[in-house]
C-alpha cells in the first residue's frame, strides 16, 4: 500500500495528538485547594514565663532573637487588640515552639467541640482561650482552618475624639454587639467639616499601613 504526501502528513498528525494526550493523561494533576495558599508553620519564643500548650491562641506583635536567629514573640494577648497565631506544639518558657500565623488555609488536629462548623473563633483577653464569634481564624471542620489576621472590627468610642486624633475604641464581638474584652487605638480622619464622634458611638475601623483607623460612624 503506497500512500501519498498528503495522507502522510495526516497520518503524522494524528501520532503526534495520540502522544501528547498520552503525555497529559499521565501529568500529575495539581491538588486542587479552595483557599489562596497553606499557612505554614511558624518559630516562636514563649516569652509568657511558663509553658503554653498546644491549641493555645498567642499574641505575636512583636519578633525577637533567639540564639542568633530572628523569631515572633509570643505571649498571652492582654487586653489591646494585636496580631495572634495558633500554638501548634507544648513550648516551655523561654523555648522555641512552632505556631501558625498568616493568611490561608491551615489543617490543624483537633476541633472546637460544641463550636458550630463554619464558626469563626478568636483570641480572650488576658487568656490563652478562643472566643467564639470574633476573628482570627474560622473552623471549617475536623482538623481544617482558615487563618487570616484582623484588620476590620467594630466597637464604641470610650469617650470623644476630635477630628485629627486618635482615641480609644472598645471592641465588641458576635451578632449583637457583646464586649469583646479588647481596645484599639483608633485615628478618626474624616474631613474639617466632620465633627468629633461623641463618647458611646458605634464606629466601624480598618488597619490601613498597621494603623487603625475609623471608617465609618455612628450619626
């Protein structure tokens, strides 16, 4: 059987498209994830002067250096709202352990027991313990978490800030508004024609460049 120049060709095309489906079937597909990336693990200084066990919830403003290596620092939160990570293993004081801080996705053993599945959990203050209903991380189902940082609460003035100035907001939590336990510093910049936010107004504030600052406000 002879076959002419035109039929060759096809036959050429066809092999090479059998190949290279060949070659795709046997790619590893990538895993597929709903979240933007995995957080990973962390170093930390237990720097609260006695052991922190794993679950705990840290405090981590601040790094440090442990031996010639630069680490976050962690501590119990107290009461003025911060940055906080997951304790991921038993840290004595002043030893390195390991915790998850960032923002993504995070498999972690353990639930939240009788927390609801979707529920979003934070830090207590002055307390190594989770608050149900604030921010920090979300509890999506056995062993699976999404951790992201605060950057957007809201909360009522302490007592009157003028326009340019900064003042002290108590954070609140959940549905109707329960005292969270915590305090931002928050800069009220609205323009010359608004006026101060009175003391007991609801205000709304976001982190912009690690300063908190007041979005909107109560009328």
């Amino acid at each position: 059987m002879q076959f002419d120049a035109q039929s060759l060709r096809r036959i050429d095309k066809a092999v090479l498209k059998s190949e290279r489906e060949a070659q795709f079937r046997r790619r590893p597909r990538p895993k597929y994830t709903p979240f933007p990336k995995e957080v990973q693990p962390l170093q930390f200084r237990n720097d609260h002067g006695s052991t922190i066990q794993p679950g705990s919830i840290i405090k981590t403003d601040s790094l440090v250096d442990f031996e010639g290596q630069t680490v976050l620092k962690g501590v119990r939160p107290d009461a003025v709202l911060g940055d906080y990570a997951i304790v991921l293993s038993e840290t004595p004081a002043n030893k390195l352990g390991t915790c998850l801080k960032g923002y993504g996705f995070a498999e972690i053993l353990g639930g939240m027991g009788s927390v609801p599945v979707g529920t979003t959990v934070g830090p207590t203050a002055n307390s190594f313990a989770w608050q149900a209903n604030f921010e920090g991380f979300a509890w999506l189902g056995p062993d699976y978490w999404f951790v992201y940082p605060i950057t957007r609460v809201y909360g009522v003035a302490a007592g009157a800030i003028s326009r340019g100035s900064s003042g002290t907001v108590n954070v609140r939590s959940g549905q109707f508004g329960t005292e969270s336990g915590f305090t931002i510093t928050a800069h009220h910049r609205f323009g010359s024609t608004t006026p101060a936010i009175d003391e007991g107004r609801e205000v709304e504030c976001e982190k912009v460049n690690n300063t908190w600052v007041i979005s909107a406000a109560q009328c």
